[in-house]
C-alpha cells in the first residue's frame, strides 16, 4: 500500500500487538515466497490493525451504500452573504460561500458574496455529508450571520462543493484546495493497513482474454486493490444468469485504465473511480484445479462461485461522468419547494 505519511511506522513497532485477517498460503506460493526471502511463510495478511474492532466496511469498500458524499439537488431557502440553506426532502444542506462554484471557478475568499450570485429559490447541486447534530450545529454557528435566532435543528448535511446543475460539474474529480469541508470537522485516525496483494496467482495477459470489450458498470471499491464490477444484464442474458453473483467480475488495479492511461502505482483508487460509473471489461473465467492445487485467481468472501470472471483490462472513462450526474440530477429525484408565506433572510 502507498503511504503518504509514517503510518507504517506508528502502527507496525517492534513488539506491538496488532490483528490480522489471514490465509493460508498454497505450496506453491510457499515455496515462492521461500525462494524470494529465505523464509518460510505460510500465511498472508491483506489487513492488519491495532485495537479491539475490525475496521468498518466504510472504511475498506467503497460502494452505493458506504459512500459517505452524496450528491444531492435542492432549493436555495435561507440566504446570507457568506453561506446558504438547500432544502431537501431528507433534510436541509447548509454550504459556505467559498464552495460555490459557478461553472468556471470557486469564489475566493475577497469576493464571497454569494447575494451577487444566488437568489432563494434556485435549483442547485451539492455534493454533500451528513453530519450528527453537534458537529453540524458547530460548523453552521462558526459562519458570519449565523447566530441564536438561526436554526441549526433542521440542518442534515454539510455540503463539500455546491454548483448549477446545468454546469455539469463532476464533483468526484474537482480538487476543493484549502476549502473547509466535512473532512476538516471529522477526520478518523488511521489504525490498519490494507495491502493490494489480493490475488492468489499471476493474471494472464490482456491477449489470452476469452471475452472482450463486455459493458458493465463499477459496483464497489476494494481499496486499495481493486474492486468489483457488474456485467450488463444483456451480456449473460442467453445463459440464463441471474443475480450480481454470475454478473461479478472482480478487477485488480493493475488492470485498470482510466480514460485511455494505465492507474498510476501511486494513485489513489477512490479518487479515480466512483461506484456506478461506467466501463467495458475483458475478462477470463476465476477458474482453479484443485486436483493440481492450483487455486483460483481470487477469492470474494471466501469464496470463488460469487466472482465468476476476473479482469485482464478495464477500460473507465471519466471524462462524461459530469454530464451524467447533471442528467440523472435533471431527470430524477424530489426537490422540495419553497412554500408560500416561508419567511425569508438576507
């Protein structure tokens, strides 16, 4: 795993206690792993970690429902110079003026007026967080014109970037800089390390490939390895198949290109794909021997029958993911309306 700080070295002391997730190794990684270092290791470990409890699967996996940002529309309800109120049906987003974009950049920190460029009643899009109630109350009450006659109860999110849908902005992949989000009020304390070692043989080449250019969509990712895909339904419609399990294809990172580039060993997985984002995967079948012991490529969950391919090549294209969000923002989805009579701040 890339580390950008000394983790490592806080977590794996000498003589410090930690647990693991394990498996046996075969005979033949065995006797591998002996000839590279000399030792013999029967186990390998592709998560270890100090304390009591197991890191959460928030945490390992990124999917549809661990995503902590949501990307949510709403209307403008409370405005003031320096933040602003959306209203959805699931709870109130409040933003800061320097999270606006307005489709060419975000407004700096002399010019946060946002009374020059919204009005209530505006339809926008916000990638967002919810937050407990003291931590939401904490953030709202640190902005100007924020005080104990503003309510701070019906506050749910704490949005990260807010912009015109129509702009067709992909949030995932803009970089917010020095702007305050939900991160700088919450940010957990690294106690585990998960390695990308998750295959249990080499993967063939992308020429031995016994199915080419199959349309799936990301449906999780394993980081910092790889992750899961699901076939398009018409792919294995004359087979009969039926459910995620005979759809799955697990991929490794290694096998990944995003718009046309092979990921970088460095680059970080969760800030290239997004669950639900579309590809077309070559793949082969995640068959073993057991007669030989020659294991099959990959486990999921312990098993192989729930990952019946695996990915000699992903293909990702990110460059539309923007317009699609705008698309399915425009086309789905219940905006709460300002009602007749709300009163109204600036």
């Amino acid at each position: 795993m890339f580390l950008k700080s000394n983790f490592a070295f806080n977590i794996f002391l000498q003589g410090a206690r930690v647990k693991m997730d394990v498996r046996r190794m075969s005979d033949q990684e065995i006797s591998e792993a002996q000839e590279l270092s000399s030792q013999y290791v029967m186990y390998v470990a592709p998560l270890a970690w100090r304390g009591a409890a197991r890191p959460a699967e928030e945490e390992l996996v990124l999917s549809s429902h661990t995503q902590r940002r949501r990307v949510l529309k709403g209307i403008v309800s409370r405005m003031y110079p320096k933040w602003g109120v959306l209203s959805h049906p699931e709870g109130e987003v409040f933003f800061k003026a320097g999270q606006y974009h307005d489709g060419r950049r975000l407004l700096q920190d002399g010019e946060c007026d946002l009374l020059q460029h919204l009005a209530v009643g505006d339809l926008l899009a916000a990638q967002c967080e919810r937050l407990e109630y003291l931590q939401m109350a904490e953030v709202a009450r640190s902005a100007p014109g924020f005080d104990g006659a503003q309510r701070a109860d019906s506050l749910r999110f704490m949005a990260r970037l807010v912009w015109q849908i129509g702009s067709e902005l992909d949030p995932h992949s803009f970089s917010c800089g020095g702007v305050q989000d939900a991160d700088s009020v919450s940010f957990p304390p690294f106690d585990f390390l998960s390695t990308s070692s998750t295959l249990n043989r080499q993967l063939p080449a992308e020429r031995d490939s016994t199915h080419r250019s199959w349309p799936a969509t990301v449906e999780a990712v394993h980081l910092p390895a790889g992750g899961t895909l699901l076939l398009d339904g018409s792919v294995l419609a004359g087979g009969g198949a039926s459910g995620p399990g005979p759809r799955r294809v697990y991929f490794h990172r290694s096998r990944l290109f995003v718009n046309g580039v092979r990921l970088a060993t460095q680059a970080d997985l969760s800030s290239e794909l997004v669950p639900g984002d579309p590809c077309s995967v070559d793949v082969v079948g995640n068959g073993g021997d057991a007669a030989r012991g020659v294991p099959p490529f990959v486990y999921y969950h312990g098993s192989s029958s729930e990952v019946p391919w695996v990915a000699t090549a992903v293909q990702v294209a990110t460059r539309g993911r923007g317009a699609a969000i705008a698309k399915g923002l425009k086309d789905g989805g219940e905006v709460t309306e300002v009602a007749d009579g709300t009163e109204v701040h600036f």
